[in-house]
C-alpha cells in the first residue's frame, strides 16, 4: 500500500467495511439503533490499530478486516451499555441511543452488536489460512478483552461509593476499561497475520502501555490543559468529585489537614472554585502533577521501545506517529 494518506485509506477501509455490514430490515427497533451507533462515528482507533498491526506482521489488510470491525462494533456496544448505567443523554454530540429511543431498545441493540461483533470472527474459522491454534487464539484474545472491560467497568462502579481506592487499584481499572481493548486490537491484527507468538505479545503489550499513557495523560490534562483547548475549566474532575489517578495520589500523599480539604471538595455538591484551586495548589506542592507527568512519560517509552522491535515500514511509521501524537496532545 502506499505511503500517501496512509491513515486515510485505512479509514476508508474501516468506513466502507462498516457501512457494507448486512442489517435486516426487520425487527426495525432491533438494528435501528444499531445502524445510528456505527453511523455517528468515532475516531475508529481501534480498528486502526488491529489493520496497522497486520501491516507491521506483513500480513494481508483483507484478512484483518473482520477482526477490525469486530473490535469496532464490541467498542461501541460498551458505549451503549455504558450510556445505560450513566444515564448519558448524548455521545459524540448526538443523542445517545438510551435518550433516542429507551432503555429497552438500548440493552437490546447492545446485545445484537455483542453477537455481531463475535460474528465476525468466523472468517478465521472458515478461511484455510488460518489453523485451528489461530482461530482459537483470535477467539481467546478477544474474549479475554471483553472480560476485562467488563472488570474495569465493574471496579469504577465500586470506587464511587469507597474512599480507600489505592493508586494499584486505579491502574487495574484503567487497564480493564481502557488499556484491555487497545491490547486485543492489537493482538488480533498480529494474529490475522499469522505472526509469532513473541509478536503478539509485543503488539499486546504495547496497547497495553499506550492505554495506561492515554487515560492517565487524560486525568492530567484535566487538571493542568488550556481550557479553551480542552474545552472545560482546570479541575473538571474534582468540579465533578471524579475520582482520578491525581487525587488518589494526592490522598495517599496528604497529610490530615490537606487529606480533609480534598476529600470535602471532592464530596461538595457545588465546591467553591478557590477550594477546587487550593486541592490543584496542593497536587502541586505534593509533586504529584511531575510525577505523573513522568510516568506518563514512561509508558510512551515503554511503548516506543516495543514498537522499535518491529522492521521498518510504512505501517511502523504510521503507529510511531500516532504515539507521538498521543503523547503531545493537550486536550
């Protein structure tokens, strides 16, 4: 494939496979909403990631394509589960499918796109290329992921109500809820490749890394991003008594009187913007904004390092300057 718009053609291979995905007509409340999820859009990283990590194995795009598209219809499944459990009026700026229609259809239209999603996996059972190990493996790979986000999801339903949640036990939920997909897409690519085991767990563990970097980059630009960049003011989070890495950190750093005013700021039902300011004054004083720049930092490196295992190619390019770009957003 040429380099030219690299990024782009993968899109649009993503973008036509979605759209040639087959829906009955009937039951219209069924695959209604269905249709309207996958038609809103989304970045599709993803199912960039599975189609880049064939190319980095020198594998055949047609052949990652379905493991791209099932990775794409299970993310936005949990988008839909999850608008559920939040009670989320909008997605990407449109109604959310629980606002749109009901609660019913919304767990229902989840349900099928779970289906779907494994229906798309019986490629690599039915094409030759592919052994009865592989097919397993996808499989294997795939179910593992949905697992682990089902635990990642779990785990922050428990931390809203607990005041001890260590900053282990907040890693362990980032790497269900967001590090766990990254890893499978990857993964599955390599394995649409036919690569070598020691392959796919680099793959595996480079979405890892990448995951971990993005949500935890993401509590950090909360507190320390441009506003007119990121779109709300410094400290939405503790606005919202979110609890993140940084004020997990900061608790576990606290001394009494610091411990006190963040945890009445976090449980205020409108906190004063000065105390919202004086919790940001005292991640500062505590180190915690460096230090979690720094293991930042580190995960991309971690991430850069294993991406570096891999032979030079247009696709290496491509993933490269995504992690780049990941690593310099500010919002």
């Amino acid at each position: 494939m040429s380099n030219k718009n690299l990024q782009q053609q993968l899109l649009e291979r993503i973008e036509t496979g979605l759209k040639d995905l087959h829906f009955p007509d009937h039951p219209q409340t069924l695959y209604e909403p269905y249709r309207y999820v996958l038609s809103v859009g989304g970045k599709r990283i993803r199912p960039m990631l599975t189609l880049l990590a064939n190319g980095l194995c020198g594998g055949d795009l047609n052949d990652a394509l379905p493991a791209a598209l099932s990775v794409e219809i299970l993310h936005n499944f949990t988008l839909v589960h999850d608008d559920i459990m939040d009670s989320a009026d909008t997605r990407r700026g449109e109604p959310s499918v629980f606002k749109k229609w009901n609660e019913n259809i919304a767990i229902l239209s989840g349900d099928v796109m779970f289906a779907d999603a494994y229906r798309q996996l019986s490629y690599y059972g039915t094409n030759e290329s592919y052994s009865k190990e592989e097919f397993a493996a996808v499989h294997s790979v795939f179910s593992k992921a949905i697992v682990t986000v089902c635990e990642g999801q779990a785990l922050d339903m428990e931390f809203v109500d607990r005041t001890d949640v260590n900053h282990n036990e907040y890693l362990e939920m980032i790497a269900g809820k967001t590090a766990a997909l990254l890893s499978g897409a990857l993964e599955l690519g390599a394995i649409s490749a036919h690569a070598s085991s020691e392959k796919r767990k680099e793959l595996a563990e480079l979405g890892y890394e990448m995951g971990i970097a993005f949500q935890i980059q993401d509590d950090l630009l909360d507190a320390t991003a441009d506003p007119e960049k990121f779109g709300k003011r410094p400290g939405g989070d503790i606005f919202e008594g979110k609890k993140t890495y940084l004020t997990i950190l900061a608790l576990e750093r606290a001394n009494a009187e610091q411990s006190s005013l963040i945890q009445e700021t976090l449980n205020a039902e409108n906190p004063a913007p000065e105390h919202v300011d004086e919790v940001l004054g005292i991640m500062s004083d505590l180190d915690v904004l460096d230090d979690v720049a720094a293991e930042i930092d580190q995960h991309y490196k971690k991430a850069f390092q294993l991406l570096n295992k891999f032979e030079s190619s247009d696709y290496k390019q491509e993933l490269e300057k995504l992690l780049i770009f990941l690593q310099n957003r500010d919002h």
